[in-house]
C-alpha cells in the first residue's frame, strides 16, 4: 500500500477543523524540541506524527535505564545511545512526512540563538530550571512562541509563552508567573516522579502547538495550567505579562545560565568507574551517595540527600579521599563542588559518568 498524506493523515484531516488546509499549515510548521527525556521524546514523536514538516531535537544524554519507565520510546537495547539519535531514528522509521535533525550537545547561552533562530515554535521539555529560564528568555528577546512544561512529582504545569497578541503586545512569560529562578527545587532524579503523569503533561504541551499552528482552539496564554495526577484536578493561575523583553535583556546579559548536568565538570576532580573499582578497599576512602534509593554496586558509608547536603555537618577527615556518587554524575558533582568550596585542600572526586557507567 502506497504511503500518501491523506491515507497517513486521514482520521485527523476528517476533523473539520483540520482539513487539508490545517494539515498543510502542520506540514509547513519548524519545532524545536529541546530534552529528550520523559517529556520531550513523547512530545517529538506526538509532533512528527501529527505532520509537523520539521522537528530539531537537542538533548547531550544517553539512555539510562532509569529512563526506560517513563521515556518509553526507548528500549533496553538503546541504553547508553544518545538519546538523540534514537529518537531521530525512531521518527524516521514511523513519520515518513517529517524531516528530523538533531544536536547532540547541550544548549547554552553561547549557542541558544542561533539554535532558535531557524524554527516557529520552541518546545521545553526539560529537567532543568536553568535551562528552562535561558530558553524563555532567549525566546522573549527573539520574539518566539515556547511551549513549556514542567513535573514536580505528581503534579505538572503547562503553558505556552511569549505569544504575538492581535495588540501588538506579548503574551506572559516564565519569569512573569515566576521572577526568580529557584534553588531548591529538585529534578525527577532527585524528587522521583510518575511516568503517568509525564505522558499527561508532555500531550498537553503537543495540544499546545498544535492550537498554535492551526489556528484552532484556546492557547493555555496568559495563564498556567496546574494539573495534580493523585487528586485528577487542575487549575489556572492567572498571569500578566509585567516581566518585559527591555528587562529580560538585561538579565539575559549578565546571567550566565550554567547547569551542573550541561557544564563542564572539572577534570582534576574526577574518578573514572575503573580506577574506583581498584581502590574501593582502601582505608583511606570515604563514599558518599547523595541520592536516596540508589542500587549500589558497593557499599557506602553515608548517604546524604543533595538538597541537603552541607559540608558543614560532615565530620571531615583531610587523611581521606571522599568519593560523592549518585546516577549520572551531575547531583554528585554538585557535591563536589560544594565540598572543594569549603574545604579547598580536601581530596573530593566526582564518580564520572555516576553509577550508569559503573560495570
């Protein structure tokens, strides 16, 4: 049978609200979806097969196994393949009208304009509140439309930002439902979450630039959606667009938006898997897991939550070499960091690549 786009797309161009000519504004519509984690892997595939013509996926990681419960369009086999370059692969194999690029590096400060530059709609599916702080911003001083997303444990927010309104003004964005970013609010690898509720939020970011393209519908603008999975109920916040792009230039210029998952993480305070495996019955060695729940190939000596981990309350042995462990390496770094801050001339090192790369 000859694949066409009226047969591909027939169930949704029978919408009358679709048709032909909504079909052809999808196909002519550019998205980038930055992360391709529990959110953005749904949303990319969602997008493609709903006919948007072009979708770009940035996203620096590998597939974990940790992933595989909730970001379900990756398999056992895919562990420790940039997860990137799966989901293009994926894309391609079941959306045949949708080219599909990717970026396999992080998004930064130094390359986020010209990353959003050549598409309509940017796409937030992040874990990251300093990554999703530069992408609204950056899409406020470029004047794009971002679809965003968030999870905090049970519950999700939605909302499409920095819309063109027929006055000529901006719809609200991020930082006027939430001026300042945050510091002590955890990731899903630090608080958990529900694979549930990640499907429910990333469709709602999907029916989002749907609406936006075609023109169809009422676009979560100027509000953000709050949806609670144990309680099914959601609600609104209502926002005003206050936070303006004079503003949020300024920000943008002395901020520097760096995330410990995205930087460069020093060299010289690093133990690669191997070398830790030669050295775990040393005496001398101290390991500290800064995650709860980790399956542990060895065993640790304390284990010390990041959002509440202080040197201060660490009875220090400078003799010793502490070893900070956790999944990836990135909370673990942040460990690092904060013990080399205190205590300059203690041996701290980070377990590189975290326990997914311990074999």
């Amino acid at each position: 049978m000859k694949v066409t786009k009226q047969n591909f797309f027939k169930r949704q161009m029978t919408l009358s609200e679709i048709g032909e000519v909504g079909q052809q504004k999808l196909q002519n519509a550019s998205v980038l979806v930055v992360g391709c984690g529990g959110l953005g892997s749904p949303i990319a595939v969602y997008l493609a097969s709903s006919g948007i013509g072009k979708i770009h996926l940035i996203d620096f990681d590998t597939v974990d196994v940790t992933n595989l419960h909730r970001q379900i369009f990756y398999a056992l086999e895919d562990v420790g393949k940039p997860k990137v370059e799966v989901l293009a692969d994926f894309i391609r194999k079941r959306a045949p009208f949708t080219e599909v690029s990717f970026t396999n590096k992080p998004i930064t400060k130094k390359n986020v304009f010209e990353l959003i530059s050549e598409v309509d709609i940017v796409v937030d599916g992040t874990d990251s509140l300093t990554i999703k702080y530069l992408l609204n911003d950056a899409c406020v001083i470029k004047k794009k439309p971002l679809v965003y997303g968030s999870l905090y444990k049970f519950d999700g927010y939605v909302a499409t930002f920095n819309v063109l309104q027929k006055d000529g003004n901006y719809s609200s964005n991020l930082r006027d439902a939430f001026p300042e970013m945050a510091t002590d609010i955890p990731n899903c690898e630090e608080a958990g979450t529900l694979n549930s509720i990640v499907g429910t939020i990333a469709t709602q970011q999907v029916n989002e630039i749907l609406k936006l393209i075609t023109g169809i519908g009422k676009p979560l603008l100027n509000e953000l959606l709050i949806y609670n999975s144990l309680q099914n109920i959601q609600l609104k916040m209502k926002l005003k667009p206050t936070v303006l792009k004079d503003k949020i230039a300024k920000i943008f210029k002395i901020h520097t938006y760096l995330d410990a998952a995205c930087s460069v993480q020093n060299p010289e305070w690093q133990i690669a898997p191997k070398d830790l495996k030669e050295k775990l019955e040393d005496e001398n060695l101290e390991l500290i897991a800064v995650l709860n729940n980790l399956e542990l190939p060895f065993e640790v000596h304390q284990t010390i939550h990041i959002n509440n981990f202080d040197p201060e309350k660490i009875d220090i042995d400078f003799d010793k070499t502490y070893v900070m462990v956790c999944q990836r390496g990135f909370n673990s770094y942040k460990a690092t960091e904060k013990m080399k801050a205190k205590y300059p001339n203690l041996e701290v090192l980070n377990l590189t690549g975290g326990l997914s790369r311990y074999k």
